[in-house]
C-alpha cells in the first residue's frame, strides 16, 4: 500500500486512523446513499441501513418480500415497467432516474436512482445493484424551474395575444360600408405577427357624404409604437372634426406628436373624401408618407398629390394640399413602405411593379385588389416581410351609386 | 411545403421499418410498446427469423421513427397508430399478418384488426389492457391521479436531458460525441411526444372494441404486472371470442425482455397448434 505524504507525520496519522475505520460492510451501510441489491425481477436481497432509516422499514419487510418496484410511486412504478426495466434489460444499465420511493408512512422521497444490471458468467443477468440517492431539494428546485418555465411559455403566449388583439384595435377588421364607395383594405404584419407593427390606416364618416381616409406608419415596433399608432389614430379622428383641410389634420398631430418630447416619428396621409354627383372629391396632404396611386380607366396608374414633411420633427412643417376628382371607375391606392420596400435578396418590390400590378389588376373590385396587391408582396419575399404591409383601395364604382 | 413532402413520406422510412427472416414465408409483425422502440424485440424476434418474414418497426414519435413525421392530431387517438399498422401492411403487400402487439400497441392491433377484417391471422396480445383507470364494476389498476403522477415523472425525466438530447434524437451522425446518448436512447423521446402518448395509452378506453374481434387470439399474461394486472389479461381473454390465455411464469410488464425464452414457446406452441387444426 502506498501511504501518502511521507515525511508528513500529522497527514499520516489521519491517514492510518481512516484506514482503520475503513470497512466495506460499513460502508455499505452507512454510505451517504441508499443501496439495494435485487434479483433481476427487482425482488430486494439486501438494503443498506441508509435507506431503511430514509424510508422507515425494517430489513425484514423488505429482504426477500417487496420488490424496488413495489415501493415506488403508482407513476414511477409505470416509469419503472415502461423505461427504467426494459433499459436495465438491454444495456445493463441507467442512471439519474428521477422516481419517488412510498416510505413505511406512506409519505415520498423525491430521489435520483442509479442501476447496473450484473451478468452471471453464463451471460445472463444475475443481480441488480441500485444507488439511491435523496433529491428532495434538486426535484423541488427543478419544479421551480419547471413552473418558471411554464410560466414564461404562458406569459409569451399572453404577449402574443395582447399584441394580436392591440393590432386588431388598430386595424379596423374591416373597412366600412360607404354608399357609393367600394373600400378594400389588406394588413399583414410583419414575420409571424407577434409583434404590434407601426402601420396603421383609418376610414372614417365625418358627417353626411363627407369622409375621411387615413394611412400612416410610425417608427420602430412594439408597445412602443402601438401607443403612438393609437395616439395618431385618434388625433386625426379628433383633428377631422375640427378642420376641413387635411393638412390642418396632420399639423395637429405634428404638435400632439411634439407635445410629447419623445422622438415619436411618423409619416401619415390624410385624405377627405365628399360627394359631389356621380363624383368624389378627395382633398388630401401627405406628411413624408407614399403618395396615393390614382388608377383611370383610360390612364396608367400614377401617383396624385404632394409630399411634405415627416410628423413629430419640425415645429412648422411643410405640406401641401391638393385635391383630385375621383369619376366612376377611377380608384385610389394607400400603402405603406412595406409594399414597396419589400426586399427579396437584394431586390425591392419598388414602384414600378406596384404601378404594374395596379395596371394588371384594374378589373378588380377594391377587397379583391387589397387581398392580391398584399399576396403578391408577400410571395415577393417568400412568405416571410420583414416589415408590416397596410393597404387601402378606395373605388368609384363605374355603374355610380 | 416541406410538411407536404413529410407527410407523404414512405412509411418505411418514416416508421424506421426494418423487415427481415424469410422473404416469402408468413409475415410476423411486432409493435412495441410505451416508453421504448423496436430494441425491445432484441431477443424474441430473431427466433422467428428462421420460418417468418419478421416486420419491425417503431412507433410514430419512438426510437428512430421520423419526429417530423409526428401529427399531434393524427396521434391523439389509438387509430392513429393503427392506420399507420394499416400502412404498413399495405405498402409491405403483407397478408395472413401474425401481428405481435406489447402493452398500448395490443389494443392498437385490435383496432387494426377491425379495421380490416381478414388481414390478420392471429394476434399476439402481450400484456394488454383495454383501459388502465378502474371504473364502475372494472378493475384497471390505476386512479386518473396516477397517471398524472406519471405525467409528472416524465417531466423530471425529460427536465435534465432533453435539451442535450434533442440532437440525438434529431439524428446527428456527424457529432460523435453523441454516441454515448444514442446508445442510451432506446427509450428516449422528445418530451412533449412522451407526454402526449402517455395520455394516449394511459387514458384510453376500448373495452368496447374487443367483443368485435373475430382474427384468433393468444393473450400472454406475466405474474405480478403492475400496468397490466392478471385480471385485466382475464378481462380480455373473456371479452374477445376466439382467444386463448396463457400465463407466464415471467414477472413485470416485458417478459419478452425478462423471460424471452418463455415468451417464444408460448408464442410458438400457440401458432404450432393453431396452425396445424
């Protein structure tokens, strides 16, 4: 034997003193863990002291009587038949096998279970040597970690409704009826949507024949910009009132949107739509958003209006109303840069295949236009946008009224 | 896209079907049941191997079966897992089936065997139940809080591993230091799927089921099995028409893994006699 240390007298000492108490029988019994060996149908031939003093049996009642099976939980004895078995079966061993043991008072020991399965010298299992080991502070941890985990997979599907429902609050689910009007509109926020996007657009009735239509789109995502979105969704409803020119509406929102000393950016086109005749006349003002595309039935479709200076930067900025008569048959495109900037590799959508698809498209009724113009856009980017994608068709049906 | 092609996949492949013995003699088909894969056959289905085309496969979401290939819906039900028997059979052209069904997958034969009349020979029931949770006049051995306690000590099991082992189970060759894990994983499965098919096996009820069966039937029924108890075996041999029982001295729920010996002459001395009158 080598004795450690030499020239170390006191280190030696404590060795030779250890080696002394050193017994395998104790060891056995008092081993900071249970242990048990049983016949390979799990018939228990012998149990350290350990384990009878966690659980509360005698020898007696367990040696030659119970089986490990038995004094598992009902759960844990399916585990055993189902997994813990048939692996000692077929490679000889498992280990770190979470299972509770039913103690003599009928109460449980979370514990952690090794096994080997020992072979006889004709190849055939022999003995199963089982180490148990008490885990009643590791499982309760481990529930803890399973309730947080759970936790976090509830509170992100929460997430994801709230901002589902935010969306639908600022998304109307669908345009309304206007008595000589045809409206569609198609939204598809960005990835698997759920996140709140920035894009919003509005259609709203000011008074009798007198209408308005909104787009707009505000910088970043989330929370964030949900408040913001909502913010300039109302303000316009509120300005639309009180002001006839739609370059009034947006100047309003320009200082709400300053009053608030964040950078809360925004672009938005405000268009008033009133019935004259068999005609609309539509006054509008875009304050840094796209401009609306106008589609005639003997004209290529092209943008109307001019742009002017971006929401919540300038204390006095730059717009310009102009107005447009819409005749039957005539229609009105309102996006967002996430048609138009949709990317596939390093391609955008762009203006130009939009003008096309509008022209492709001209025979469409405004729902069915909104629906393909957003399909189209998205296969563009092979059915993941980066970005969110708003788009309202407004329609002079040809017949009138 | 690539759902479509999964699920359209040759269930061969889909189902880790592995076919040996005789090419042309009668087929024998074993499904294992819940917890492992096809291993658990190691030491019974070779012996067949000699007079019998040997079919083995495993169960949708088990061992090397595809877990893309796993329809939540589909696997809801025991159905599921007996059109996919179904499947088999058909792509394989088998016919005059012996089919060998452990634990949930007997009743899945069952199932299988109602939905085409004719294709089976004989089913093989070893440790059957038709329904785990005791009820009004019926001993199945369990409460519905046992199986939740089971539910729960899938959970501790899975909780350390399952990250570690989600590249095994997706199948890695090229990262050996898996290799220790892969052999450990017989009876290794993604936990949600563990979860699912434990509802599945444990909370189903096809008591009603087993009067119908007209293929001939042997039940193989251990000693002491917790999961399926004697009466349950007892039960099932009452309720099927044409079935016989026989008690093996083997205990526990796998006597084709603890007493393999014994599992293959009771298989053999039924189709022996069977097969001769």
């Amino acid at each position: 034997m080598n004795l450690p240390l030499s020239g170390d007298e006191p280190a030696r000492l404590g060795f030779e003193e250890a080696l002394l108490q050193h017994d395998p029988a104790e060891l056995f019994d008092r081993a900071p863990c249970g242990y048990i060996s049983a016949a390979p149908d799990g018939l228990i031939v012998a149990v350290n002291q350990t384990f009878l003093s966690w659980t509360g049996y005698t020898r007696s009642e367990l040696v030659g009587n119970r089986s490990f099976q038995e004094l598992l939980s009902p759960g844990g004895r399916i585990y055993y038949d189902t997994h813990f078995g048939p692996l000692l079966a077929m490679q000889g061993a498992v280990r770190e096998i979470a299972l509770e043991v039913v103690r003599a008072d009928n109460g449980r020991i979370p514990v952690l279970v090794n096994a080997v399965m020992d072979s006889g010298a004709d190849g055939g299992p022999k003995v199963i040597r089982i180490a148990i080991f008490d885990a009643t502070e590791r499982r309760a941890y481990e529930h803890e970690l399973l309730r947080a985990k759970d936790a976090a997979e509830s509170a992100e599907q929460r997430a994801v409704g709230l901002a589902r429902t935010l969306q639908e609050t600022l998304i109307p689910p669908r345009p309304p009826d206007i008595p000589g009007l045809d409206i569609g509109a198609g939204y598809r926020p960005s990835g698997n949507g759920d996140e709140v996007g920035g894009d919003f657009y509005d259609v709203f009735e000011i008074a009798d024949g007198d209408w308005a239509a909104v787009i707009g789109d505000v910088a970043g995502k989330g929370v964030e910009a949900a408040v913001v979105t909502a913010l300039a969704r109302y303000t316009l409803r509120a300005a639309a009132v009180r002001t006839t020119l739609p370059s009034n509406a947006l100047i309003t929102l320009n200082e709400v949107l300053r009053a608030e000393h964040s950078e809360r950016l925004c672009t938005a086109a405000f268009l008033r739509l009133r019935w004259h005749g068999p005609d609309w006349v539509v006054d509008m003002a875009s304050a840094g958003h796209l401009l609306p595309l106008l589609t005639r039935p003997t004209e290529a479709p092209r943008p109307v209006g001019r742009t002017g200076s971006l929401l919540g930067v300038l204390r006095h900025p730059s717009l310009t109303d102009s107005s447009v008569r819409l005749e039957p048959g005539d229609s009105l495109l309102l996006y967002t840069d996430g048609v138009t900037e949709a990317r596939n590799g390093g391609e955008f959508y762009g203006e130009d295949r939009l003008l096309s698809a509008l022209e492709r498209h001209r025979s469409l009724a405004a729902g069915d236009l909104a629906t393909e113009l957003v399909t189209e856009v998205v296969d563009f980017q092979a059915g993941l946008p980066r970005d969110d994608i708003a788009v309202v068709v407004i329609q002079v049906p040809a017949s009138g009224p | 896209m690539a759902q479509q092609y999964i699920y359209e996949m040759d269930v061969l492949r889909r189902l880790n079907v592995r076919v040996s013995g005789a090419p042309k003699a009668q087929p024998i088909v074993f499904a294992h049941g819940f917890g492992c894969d096809q291993n658990m056959w190691r030491f019974v289905a070779p012996h067949f191997e000699q007079s019998y085309k040997v079919v083995l496969f495993d169960l949708a979401g088990a061992g090397a079966a595809d877990p893309a290939a796993y329809e939540p819906d589909k696997y809801s039900r025991l159905d599921g897992y007996a059109d996919d028997i179904l499947e088999i059979c058909a792509r394989l052209e088998l016919s005059d089936v012996i089919f060998v069904g452990h634990s949930v997958s007997a009743m899945t034969g069952v199932l299988a065997s109602l939905r085409v009349p004719g294709l089976f020979a004989h089913l093989v029931l070893i440790g059957p139940s038709p329904c785990y949770i005791n009820g009004e006049g019926y001993f199945g051995g369990f409460d519905e809080s046992d199986i939740a306690e089971l539910l729960d000590s899938l959970d501790s099991n899975y909780l350390g591993w399952s990250a570690a082992m989600a590249p095994a189970i997706m199948g890695n060759p090229d990262r050996p230091q898996l290799g220790q894990e892969l052999t450990e994983s017989f009876c290794r499965t993604d936990p949600e799927i563990a979860r699912r098919f434990a509802r599945v096996t444990f909370l189903s009820d096809n008591r009603g089921d087993l009067s119908k069966v007209s293929t001939p039937t042997l039940i193989l029924q251990c000693r002491n099995d917790a999961i399926a108890p004697v009466q349950v075996g007892q039960y099932v041999q009452q309720a099927i028409p044409n079935s016989s029982l026989t008690l093996l001295d083997a205990t526990g729920h796998c006597p084709h893994l603890s007493s393999p010996e014994e599992t293959i002459e009771a298989i053999d001395a039924y189709l022996t006699a069977h097969t001769q009158s």
